[in-house]
C-alpha cells in the first residue's frame, strides 16, 4: 500500500458549462443579428428570417417576433414581422 495518496488523485471535477440554449423566448422582439439559440448540431432548425452560423448558432435576419414551434416532428424557430 502507498503511504501518500498519488498527485493529482480526488481532482475530478465537472468542466464549466457552455450556455447553450435558448437565449430569448417566444414572443419577444428581436432586431437584424440577435442571437436566438446556441447549439452544437442542428437541434433547433431555422424558419423564417432566421439564418445558421457555422457553429449552428440561430440568429435573426429580420427585425421582428420570435415564434417557436414544430415542422414535420421539428424544432422550428422563425421571426415573423
């Protein structure tokens, strides 16, 4: 048996989270280029005047109203003007 415990033994710790998610909600007014929804994937599908980032971030093309909802069994956001 070890007489002291080895480094770096009892240092598991959880990563910090990345602040995925919706970031406004259904209803609210929005303007050209705010962000809607960080993801990784497509979880979330862009609707109407809504456009995807490389990193699949949802944001508005359109200044307008944030509206969620579902499309064929999907996660559809839109901003309706």
């Amino acid at each position: 048996m070890a007489k002291k415990k080895s480094a770096g033994a009892g240092q598991h710790r959880r990563p910090a989270g990345k602040r995925l998610g919706p970031k406004v909600a259904s209803g609210e007014k929005v303007s050209t280029g705010n962000i809607l929804v960080t993801q990784h994937g497509t979880n979330v599908t862009p609707g109407k005047n809504v456009k995807v980032g490389r990193n699949y971030t949802l944001y508005s093309m359109a200044d307008g109203v944030v509206k969620f909802g579902k499309k064929i069994g999907r996660k559809v956001v839109s901003v309706v003007k």
